[in-house]
C-alpha cells in the first residue's frame, strides 16, 4: 500500500525523505550548476548525494552542513558551498567541472 505525501509524517530539521532529494538540481555557490541528484548512498558517517552533470561526470556530496547551505524541497533544489577539487572529483584528469 501506497501512503500519500500528506500522509507521511513530518520528518525533524535536517531530515530528508531520499526520493524528495532524487532529481533535485544542485548548485554551488562559486561553481554554479553542478547537475542533478540521481542517488543518495547512505554512507557510515554522513550520506552523499550522487550528483551527475550533463556530461556525466559524477560528483559525491557529502550530506554535511560545512557543504550544504540549503536544501529546498519545493523547488527541487540543493544549494552547496563545495570545497574547492570536490566537484567533478572523479571526471578524466581529476579536473574540476561545472
């Protein structure tokens, strides 16, 4: 059985239900659009968002409040602060993308 979203309960701050998060449109403060949130790999310390850009290039987000500075669920978008080499971490040569 199916619950409707204004069934399910009203989660705490800072707590997130995954399929709301899948297919936000994320940003970063200095780089811009970064892509899209295809996944969230729940991880020991902190989860990560699995962001893929237009080209593919992958880059794993960790669910921290040092990265993250807002995530609006109505809007479909996550706004970030990534430390500089994160983004595009694992695209060919390591290089930075946006």
């Amino acid at each position: 059985m199916l619950a409707l979203a204004e069934d399910l309960p009203r989660l705490p701050q800072d707590v997130y239900w995954v399929e709301r998060l899948v297919g936000a449109q994320v940003t970063d403060a200095n780089l811009g659009d970064i892509g899209r949130v295809v996944d969230v790999i729940v991880a020991g310390g902190s989860d990560l968002l699995l962001v893929v850009n237009g080209d593919g290039v992958e880059t794993l987000v960790p669910m921290v409040k040092e990265f993250v500075n807002e995530i609006d669920e109505v809007s479909g978008t996550i706004r970030l602060t990534l430390p500089e080499g994160l983004s595009g971490l694992n695209a060919p040569g390591g290089q930075e993308t946006a």
